[in-house]
C-alpha cells in the first residue's frame, strides 16, 4: 500500500467507524493530511469537547488523550503507541504535589496542561503555553504555585509583575536542549532571520527571541510575517510544517537535536490500524478522576474565553 492509498483508506474508515482524528503540531504531515483538527494543546482540547463522534483518536502524547477523555467521558479515546508519554508530565505526580500544598498553603496550584491526569485531580486551574499568561492574569490570588515547567512559569511570571510566582525544577528535555550558544551561532548564520521560538525554552533562550509562544502561535506567527527568514526554537517537525507551508521563505532549526521522540511514536501505519481494528490503548480513568481532573481543565476553558 502507498502512503496515498493508506491515506485515502483511513479518510474512508474514519467515516465508517466514527472516528475523529486530532493531531498535535508536531505530528508529520501524513498524519496531519488525515486530521480532522489539527492544533496546539490548547486548541486541541478545546476541539475534543466539541467533537460529535463517538471514537477519538489522539495522535499526540497521553496527557493529551487524557485531557479528551477528561473532557468526553462518554467517548472512546485511543492513544496510538502506549508508549508515547511526555517526560515533563511524568515529572511530578500527587504525592510531591501534596508535599508542595502543604509547604505553599496560600497559593493557586497553576498546572501545565503537560501533566497526568492523577495529578490534574489536585489542582486549581491548567495552563497551555498559549493561554498561561492571560489565563494567570485573571487568577485573583496573587500567590501561584507553578507546575511543572520552570521556563514556562518564568516566562508568565516575568510577564505578571505583580504575581508571586513559586516555580519547581521541572521542564521539557527537548527544549532544554536548545541553549544559548546555539541561538547566537545560528544567529550569527542568519543575521536577518527573527527568531522564534516556545515557551519551554530556557529563560536566556527566550530572551533572545523576537517571538515566544505556542507551537500554533509560532506557525501563524511566521505565516503573517513580512519578514523572509525565521530561526526555529521548537521541536523541529515545526520547521518542516513551515517549510511545506511557506515554499518562498527560509526557516533554520535552532537545534538539530530538538527532536520529541515521544511525539515521533505514531506512525500512519498506527493510525490506520486504530482506525481499521480500534487497536492501540483506549484511554481508562475512574469516574473520581475524571470529575477531579475536570474541574481545573473546565476552569481553564473559563478563564481562557
Ligand atoms: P503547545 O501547547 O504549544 O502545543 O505545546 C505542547 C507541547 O508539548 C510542547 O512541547
Ligand atoms: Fe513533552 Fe517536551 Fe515532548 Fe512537548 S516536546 S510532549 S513537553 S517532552
């Protein structure tokens, strides 16, 4: 079978079987060519909850399958490879979560959306790189316990003067990779490119940076620029989307390395046996941390309007 033929048999199945397809940015273009939605995190969710079929399948990593699940408890959602998980997510879990609420008892515990759905269940309200900053600023405590990524809890603290800001040593190992030697020897490559690049970037990275936000916001970012040139800080699949988007400008990696291998699990092959056999691993949670996890990802979905 070609990729095309597999293609065209998975927009056919998907009709059959019920199905709706989200992908992450960071899927490959073959799998986003058989999306119903493609989007960042913040997105994503947002269309997960008004999607009318009964199957999801969620072509990402597992907080994001959670995060529909949480959202439509009455769907059958799939993660493609059991395997794809977010390192950052696993970073933290309920029993540091309980020791941080008791040490910081006056604060609004803020979540990453890149965290499990058990540790969801303790807290206030959840964040994506693209909603953080509106969504904190309209948090009427000023004291935020920020979990788990230190780059993107600095990155809204530095934006929030007036908030106090408790960040943990928590972050993205793609992104981390990036530095700041690295950002000033492509720069020095490409004097005129700007640079635009994620949240989870280290602070210094973020710095340097004409643009920061999510990884949607960097692609509409690029897309309604005038400027020809742009240096890259996300995971790299970003760069290629670009490149295929924007055939008459020039986009660089900041790093070869900036490589999710998680989000690199799900093949088209993946898909189309989902699709076709309802494979891969239907996301379970028990009913509590369902109506648990909910309530922090409803009060985003509130705060972000
Ligand atoms: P976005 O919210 O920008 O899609 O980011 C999710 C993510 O995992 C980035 O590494
Ligand atoms: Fe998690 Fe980083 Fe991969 Fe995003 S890029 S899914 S934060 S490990």
């Amino acid at each position: 079978m070609t990729v095309r033929q597999m293609q065209d048999e998975i927009i056919r199945l998907k009709k059959e079987k019920d199905f709706c397809i989200l992908a992450h940015a960071y899927q490959s273009q073959d799998i986003w060519d058989v999306a119903d939605f493609i989007g960042d995190s913040f997105e994503l969710s947002r269309k997960a909850a008004s999607a009318s079929q009964q199957n999801v399948l969620m072509c990402g990593v597992r907080f994001m399958a959670e995060t529909v699940k949480i959202l439509s408890p009455q769907k059958n959602v799939y993660i493609s490879s059991p395997d794809a998980g977010c390192p950052m997510a696993d970073q933290i879990d309920k029993d540091i979560l309980s020791q941080l609420k008791t040490m910081y008892p006056d604060y609004t515990v803020v979540a990453y959306i890149n965290t499990t759905a058990d540790t969801k269940t303790l807290c206030d309200v959840c964040v994506t790189s693209s909603s953080a900053v509106k969504i904190v600023s309209r948090i009427e405590n000023k004291n935020i316990l920020f979990i788990p990524d230190s780059n993107l809890g600095a990155w809204c603290r530095d934006q929030l003067p007036d908030k106090n800001f408790k960040l943990i040593s928590g972050g993205c190992p793609t992104h981390l990779r990036i530095s700041l030697r690295e950002v000033e020897r492509v720069k020095a490559l490409h004097p005129n490119a700007l640079v635009l690049v994620h949240p989870e970037c280290l602070p210094e990275v973020t710095a340097k940076a004409d643009y920061a936000g999510s990884t949607t916001g960097i692609m509409k970012f690029a897309a309604q620029s005038d400027a020809s040139e742009f240096i890259i800080g996300t995971e790299n699949s970003i760069v290629e989307h670009l490149k295929f988007a924007h055939p008459e400008k020039q986009f660089y990696p900041l790093s070869k390395d900036c490589v999710c291998h998680n989000m690199k699990l799900t093949t088209l092959a993946d898909v189309y046996d989902i699709v076709k056999n309802a494979s891969g691993e239907e996301i379970i949670l028990s009913d509590e941390t369902i109506a648990a996890a909910k309530k922090p990802i409803d009060e985003m979905l509130r705060l972000g309007e």
